[in-house]
C-alpha cells in the first residue's frame, strides 16, 4: 500500500446538491415528442428509446482505407491503421428528464437491460453458439431512429457516461451502444487473459474464480444478491472504482434468466445510488459492459465473462477528483484509498437516495410550519 493511501482523509465537506431538473425539458433532444438534431421528432416514448446517434463516431459506411507505403518500408513496419465500421445508438433510460439510474427502482431498470439484451441479440452473428440461448428479437423496419444493420459487427459496447465531468453534456438519463467490425483493445485483452487462464488453470473461469475469492474474504464487497456481487476490484485505480460480477459463468446478457436480469436491475440501483449517497451529489462515472463478441470464434465465445466496470473520477468530495498525472501517467496508478476503504465507506451508503430524503424533510419542515 502506498503511503497516498496510508494518508487518505475525508477531506472537505459540502452542503448537498441540491440541483433540480423539470421533469421534462422542451428543450432536451432526448425528451418525448422533442425535435433531434437530424429532424427527427421522438415519440412520446414511457421507458426506454432507442435511436442511431445523430452525431455518430462510428459510421456504418466509410472510404477503403489503402497502405499506401512500400513492403518493408519504415511507414508499413511502423504505422499500422485498418479501417473499422460501425452503428452508435443512444439509448435513454427513462421518459424523465430528472432522474438517473440511482433514482430508478431494479423493476425500472429492468426495461433498460431488456432493450440492451435486445439490440445485442439483433446484431449477433447467425452462426455464434449465442444464439441458441438467445430469446428472439427483431429490430423494426428500417427508419431514422433504427435500422437492420448492413454488415456484421465484431463488438458491441454498451456504455453510460454520467455528468459533465465524464464528458456527457445532456443530463436526460441515456448511455450509447458502439457496434464495430473491429474488436477493441481493452475487451480483446481481457479475453486473450481470460482464455489463458481457463486453458492454464485446468477449464476454470478466472472472473467466477475471482467472486468467489471476493465472497470468501468478502472484505471488497459492497453488496451481494442471489446472481451478482458489487465490489470494488482489488487491482482498481480510481477511488471508488467498482465492478458488478455474476455468480456463475455468464457469457453475455442474452445468457440471463429472467430473475437474473432483475438482480442486474438491483445491483446497478445498489451501485448508482450508494454512489450519490456517498458526496451527497450526482455522482460521475464511465460505466461499460464487457461480454461475449457478437461474431467470434467458439473458444471466444464461450471464455468471455460477463461483468460491468465502474470508474469514478471523485476523491474526497463532490469537487475534488482523483487525475492520473505525473508518476501514476508515466509509471504506474498509485491508490488513493484503498479498495478495502473504498468498500466500507459505499457499504455504508446505503438505504434511500439522500435526494429523496431531502424532499422528504422539507415536506416535513413544511407541515410542521403551518
């Protein structure tokens, strides 16, 4: 342990956030019936929306990308690019324009994993092991807002950016879905370890190793259900950085029971609220799902694991964030507070969104005044 942990201190107080949002906002794009950017009008929608990012990173057509340098030269042997293709979809959580997935209860999550599990099957390869298990889905007709896509995809990243400091400028709650040819770096380490522990450690499966390892000693853990534990990883780098693992081997979303999905519902309400809870703010954070390629080899397949990370850039307070620079960026992270402090201190976050208990007193306060 680094002595920037031994030193960790609460650090400054603030008062609670007490910013509120209309429940609807005319001039959200992500809001029902309200005009987007490309023209299109959003329905008057209940739960979740699905459309194709407006401003889309990924495009589903681009130029043939040409070497154009000769064999051997220092430019092929140096500069390697290839080009990838792909579908961005935005994916809202909630007709509400003030709430956030700590303030949904699991049975209003549930459509949110419901409509992620869907796209996810849509686009999975016809001949993937995958879709023996997978509930049948189709995607609409083709139109603005969702179309069949036109080629197979290799990756689908499913993501939430919450707040401004992780970059999100519309506080609708939303999260994207990146489709690409390609397989990203970050997903294609984790399975070339995940395959080589399970090829190495006699058919095991290293994530489902590692939670009952976590439940054992139990002092990481946050929250635990039937089907998934909340826990902040031992080898984490941000503060409170946390993932969401399951109790068995579970290749991908489309692998979940029904009752499953709901302790997924229940353990990302766990996380998000205990978040807020913690600063008394709405906290910030990269969420991301990492499972099983949508077009892969069997042994690819069938060694990804299914798990969500968190990563949170807050510290001590909801001001003060934690910034990789200097040693950490150019040798390796250093841990503010350990993942054991981090783990008590969320274990201890629980119980109502302090938003709600807030509300709760004024209304309170009020009564008592007349």
């Amino acid at each position: 342990m680094s002595s920037k942990a031994s030193r960790f201190s609460i650090g400054q107080q603030e008062a609670p956030s007490k910013t509120e949002l209309p429940f609807y906002d005319p001039k959200c794009y992500l809001c029902p019936g309200n005009p987007r950017a490309a023209g299109d009008t959003n329905p008057q929608y209940e739960s979740t929306f699905v459309f194709v990012n407006d401003y889309s990173a990924v495009k589903e057509t681009q130029a043939d990308y040409k070497q154009e340098d000769e064999p051997g030269s220092l430019p092929s042997l140096l500069l390697k690019a290839e080009p990838v293709t792909g579908k961005c979809y935005v994916v809202t959580f909630s007709k509400a324009h003030n709430l956030t997935l700590a303030d949904l209860s699991p049975e209003q999550i549930l459509p949110v994993i419901q409509t992620w599990t869907q796209l996810y099957t849509a686009h999975l390869c016809p001949t993937s092991p995958l879709v023996k298990s997978a509930a049948p889905t189709t995607l609409p007709p083709s139109s603005q807002t969702r179309s069949a896509p036109n080629a197979q995809y290799r990756y689908m990243q499913i993501f939430e950016n919450k707040g401004a400091a992780m970059g999100c400028s519309n506080p609708h709650p939303h999260g994207q879905i990146w489709t690409t040819t390609g397989l990203p770096e970050e997903p294609a380490l984790e399975l070339h370890n995940l395959q080589t522990y399970h090829r190495t450690q006699g058919g095991a499966h290293m994530l489902v190793d590692y939670a009952q390892l976590e439940l054992h000693k139990s002092e990481r853990i946050i929250h635990r259900n039937d089907h998934f534990i909340l826990l902040c990883p031992w080898w984490g780098v941000w503060p409170f950085e946390t993932m969401i693992l399951p109790l068995r081997h579970v290749r991908a979303l489309t692998d979940l029971t029904e009752a499953e999905r709901l302790s997924l519902a229940e353990s990302i309400a766990e996380c998000t609220r205990r978040y807020d809870n913690l600063f008394e703010t709405q906290f910030p954070y990269s969420m991301g799902i990492h499972q099983a390629p949508l077009e892969g080899s069997d042994n690819e397949i069938e060694m990804s694991s299914l798990h969500l990370h968190f990563y949170p850039p807050l510290l001590r307070s909801a001001t003060v964030k934690k910034f990789l620079v200097g040693y950490e960026l150019m040798a390796e992270p250093q841990r503010d507070i350990t993942p054991e402090q981090a783990a008590e201190r969320l274990r201890n976050c629980g119980g109502e969104l302090y938003r709600k208990k807030m509300k709760e007193d004024e209304i309170k306060g009020d009564h008592f005044e007349q």
